[in-house]
C-alpha cells in the first residue's frame, strides 16, 4: 500500500498518537505509519525521558503504543474516540518486560507477539491478536529480541491496513492474560544474580 491508495480508505483521515521507543524496529513503523496516516503525531519515548506534553494535551481517534514503554493513564487513553491499542512484542503468557530473556532461559519452543486494547492496569487489555513462531535453535536473548522485532512489525502493519485504515472493526482474540505481571525491578534483579550464577547461559548473550 502507498501514500496515495491509503489516503482514499475510511480511517485515513483519522487523528492518530503513535507512541513508540527508540529502537530501529519503531523507526520503520513510523516512517510506513507517516505514508498512511496524513494526521499523525508521534512521540518518542525511552525510560528516564521527561514526560511528554503532547500526551496530556491530545484529542483524536487513535491512540497507537507500538513497543512504546510510556504508561498511557486510563483518563488519557479513553479520550481517544475510536480506540486505543498497544503492541506487545511478547505472547500473552508473558505479561511486562524482559519476556524474551525469560523465554531462553526456560527453553520455550515458541515465542509471540499481542496486540491488545489498553486497560487500567498494564498488560491486562483485552487481546485482539496474538501471533506466534517457533523459537530458533541456538536463539539467544538478543537474537529473540531482533526476531519477535519483525513479527511484531508485521503484525503492526496488518492490523493498521486490515482494520484501522480499513474503518472495520478490530478482531477479539480468546485468549488471556498469563498471571504474573514482569517488572523492571525483577528483570533486573534476575539478571543480577544470573550474571553471576549463570554467566554463559545464551539469554545473556
């Protein structure tokens, strides 16, 4: 799809926030999402960033988190009038940050990317689709990043040309949650010990 097939489609003319990190996978995202949506505002984020004004100040029809870490505060993400969504570069069983790291230590034979509307709470949204491939032998936790980086790409480009720029409405996914939420702190603390514990193990390479 170009610049000019996408202008003539029921959502190109809708106000978009896409909300992304600093990372070479979010930088292709928005230079696509630049040719389909002539009404785009974007925001880099990265922890330890101030937060953004726009955020707070924005009205419109979509509010777009893809890979982004900046938590969208449920006052903020409900003024979007169509939806809000987010990419999650990890299957629903591994709410939080880190998963990839997790994934190789614990020998999963599959991997996934979700995307979910945004809820209250982090990683708790109703699922709209979750895509999954088989994890690589000799996968290790930087090549695991690189590789769920292009799924997640891809499922970023289908849902915004299938659905939002279609005008039709989003897929419900049945599946859920897994139950525990992964945070900063743990996944730090984990790697901590890990480095020491385990030097080696590939999910430190």
């Amino acid at each position: 799809m170009n610049g000019r097939q996408a202008l003539t489609g029921p959502g190109s003319q809708d106000k978009v926030l896409l909300i992304v990190c600093t990372m070479v996978w979010c930088d292709l995202g928005v230079e696509w999402a630049r040719t389909v949506f002539p009404n785009l505002d974007v925001v880099y984020w990265d922890p330890g960033d101030p937060y953004p004004a726009l955020v707070d100040e924005w009205e419109g029809d979509w509010i777009i988190s893809y890979r982004g870490d900046l938590i969208i505060r449920e006052e903020i993400f409900t003024k979007a009038r169509k939806g809000a969504i987010n990419f999650h570069p990890a299957p629903p069983r591994h709410r939080g940050l880190g998963s990839q790291y997790y994934a190789i230590y614990n020998n999963d034979a599959d991997f996934g990317t979700t995307v979910h509307h945004m809820a209250k709470s982090v990683d708790t949204g109703k699922i709209i689709r979750a895509d999954y491939f088989a994890i690589a032998p000799g996968e290790t936790g930087s090549s695991l990043r690189l590789h769920v980086g292009a799924v997640c790409l891809a499922q970023f480009y289908d849902i915004v040309t299938d659905y939002i720029l279609a005008g039709k409405p989003l897929p419900e996914s049945p599946e859920t949650w897994g139950e525990r939420l992964f945070t900063n702190k743990d996944l730090f603390a984990w790697l901590d010990r890990l480095k020491v514990e385990e030097p080696d193990h590939p999910c430190l390479r």
